[in-house]
C-alpha cells in the first residue's frame, strides 16, 4: 500500500502518494501535524497555510510555486486537490523546512526526516 512515513511515523494514506511525471506529491497537512506545525485550508482561495518552525507556509491548488516565509519556491510540480486532501511536491518540506526527502518509486513510500 502506498505510504507516508514521516520522522518514522507511518500512515497509510487513504489516498495513495501520487506521482505525476514521476515527482511524488504528500498530503500537505499530514506531513505538517506529524512534525508539530498547524496546517489550515482556506477553500475561498484553495489556499494551504500553515505555521511551522516560525516560518508561514503557503501554496495554492495548481500553483507551481509556494512559500515559505519571504521564500518563494518552485515546486516540482503543481498543487493538487485530490480526493479531499491538498497535495504538494514532497520536495517542498526539503526546501522550506531542510527536511530530508526520499521517494521510493518501486515501494510506492515517501520517507520525509526532519
């Protein structure tokens, strides 16, 4: 099954890890809660926004850039929406947050390390 583990904390995703073009996109909001952040969905504007480590973080559904603090980023990928669940380029959380990523195409497992 495709996961999710994140400072070796697993979860099974109810919607798999997706991988358009080969670029392995989390859920957003499960990757920030699992390493303290406060992730928000703000649907008037399909915008994801989060507080973690004194940064804000945000990035937006089709976006091919997000921020994290005064940083702007450009993603792998754009932003999706995909079965109820924002998902951005799992990249991201080495970019904004200098987390280790690794994405494990045969497993189907994204393994993020702060």
């Amino acid at each position: 099954t495709p996961g999710l583990l994140v400072g070796g904390k697993y979860n099974r995703i109810a919607v798999p890890v997706i991988a358009p073009n080969g670029t392995p996109m989390v859920p957003a909001a499960w990757v920030v809660e699992a390493t303290g952040g406060r992730p928000e969905w703000r649907p008037d504007v399909q915008w994801f926004v989060a507080v973690h480590s004194g940064k804000t973080l945000i990035a937006q559904v089709g976006s091919s850039t997000a921020h994290a603090g005064a940083t702007v980023i450009h993603l792998d990928a754009p932003c999706q929406w995909v079965g109820g669940r924002f998902y951005i380029a799992a990249t991201y959380f080495n970019q904004a947050l200098g987390y280790t990523v690794n994405w494990d195409a045969s497993a189907q497992l994204v393994t993020i390390t702060p």
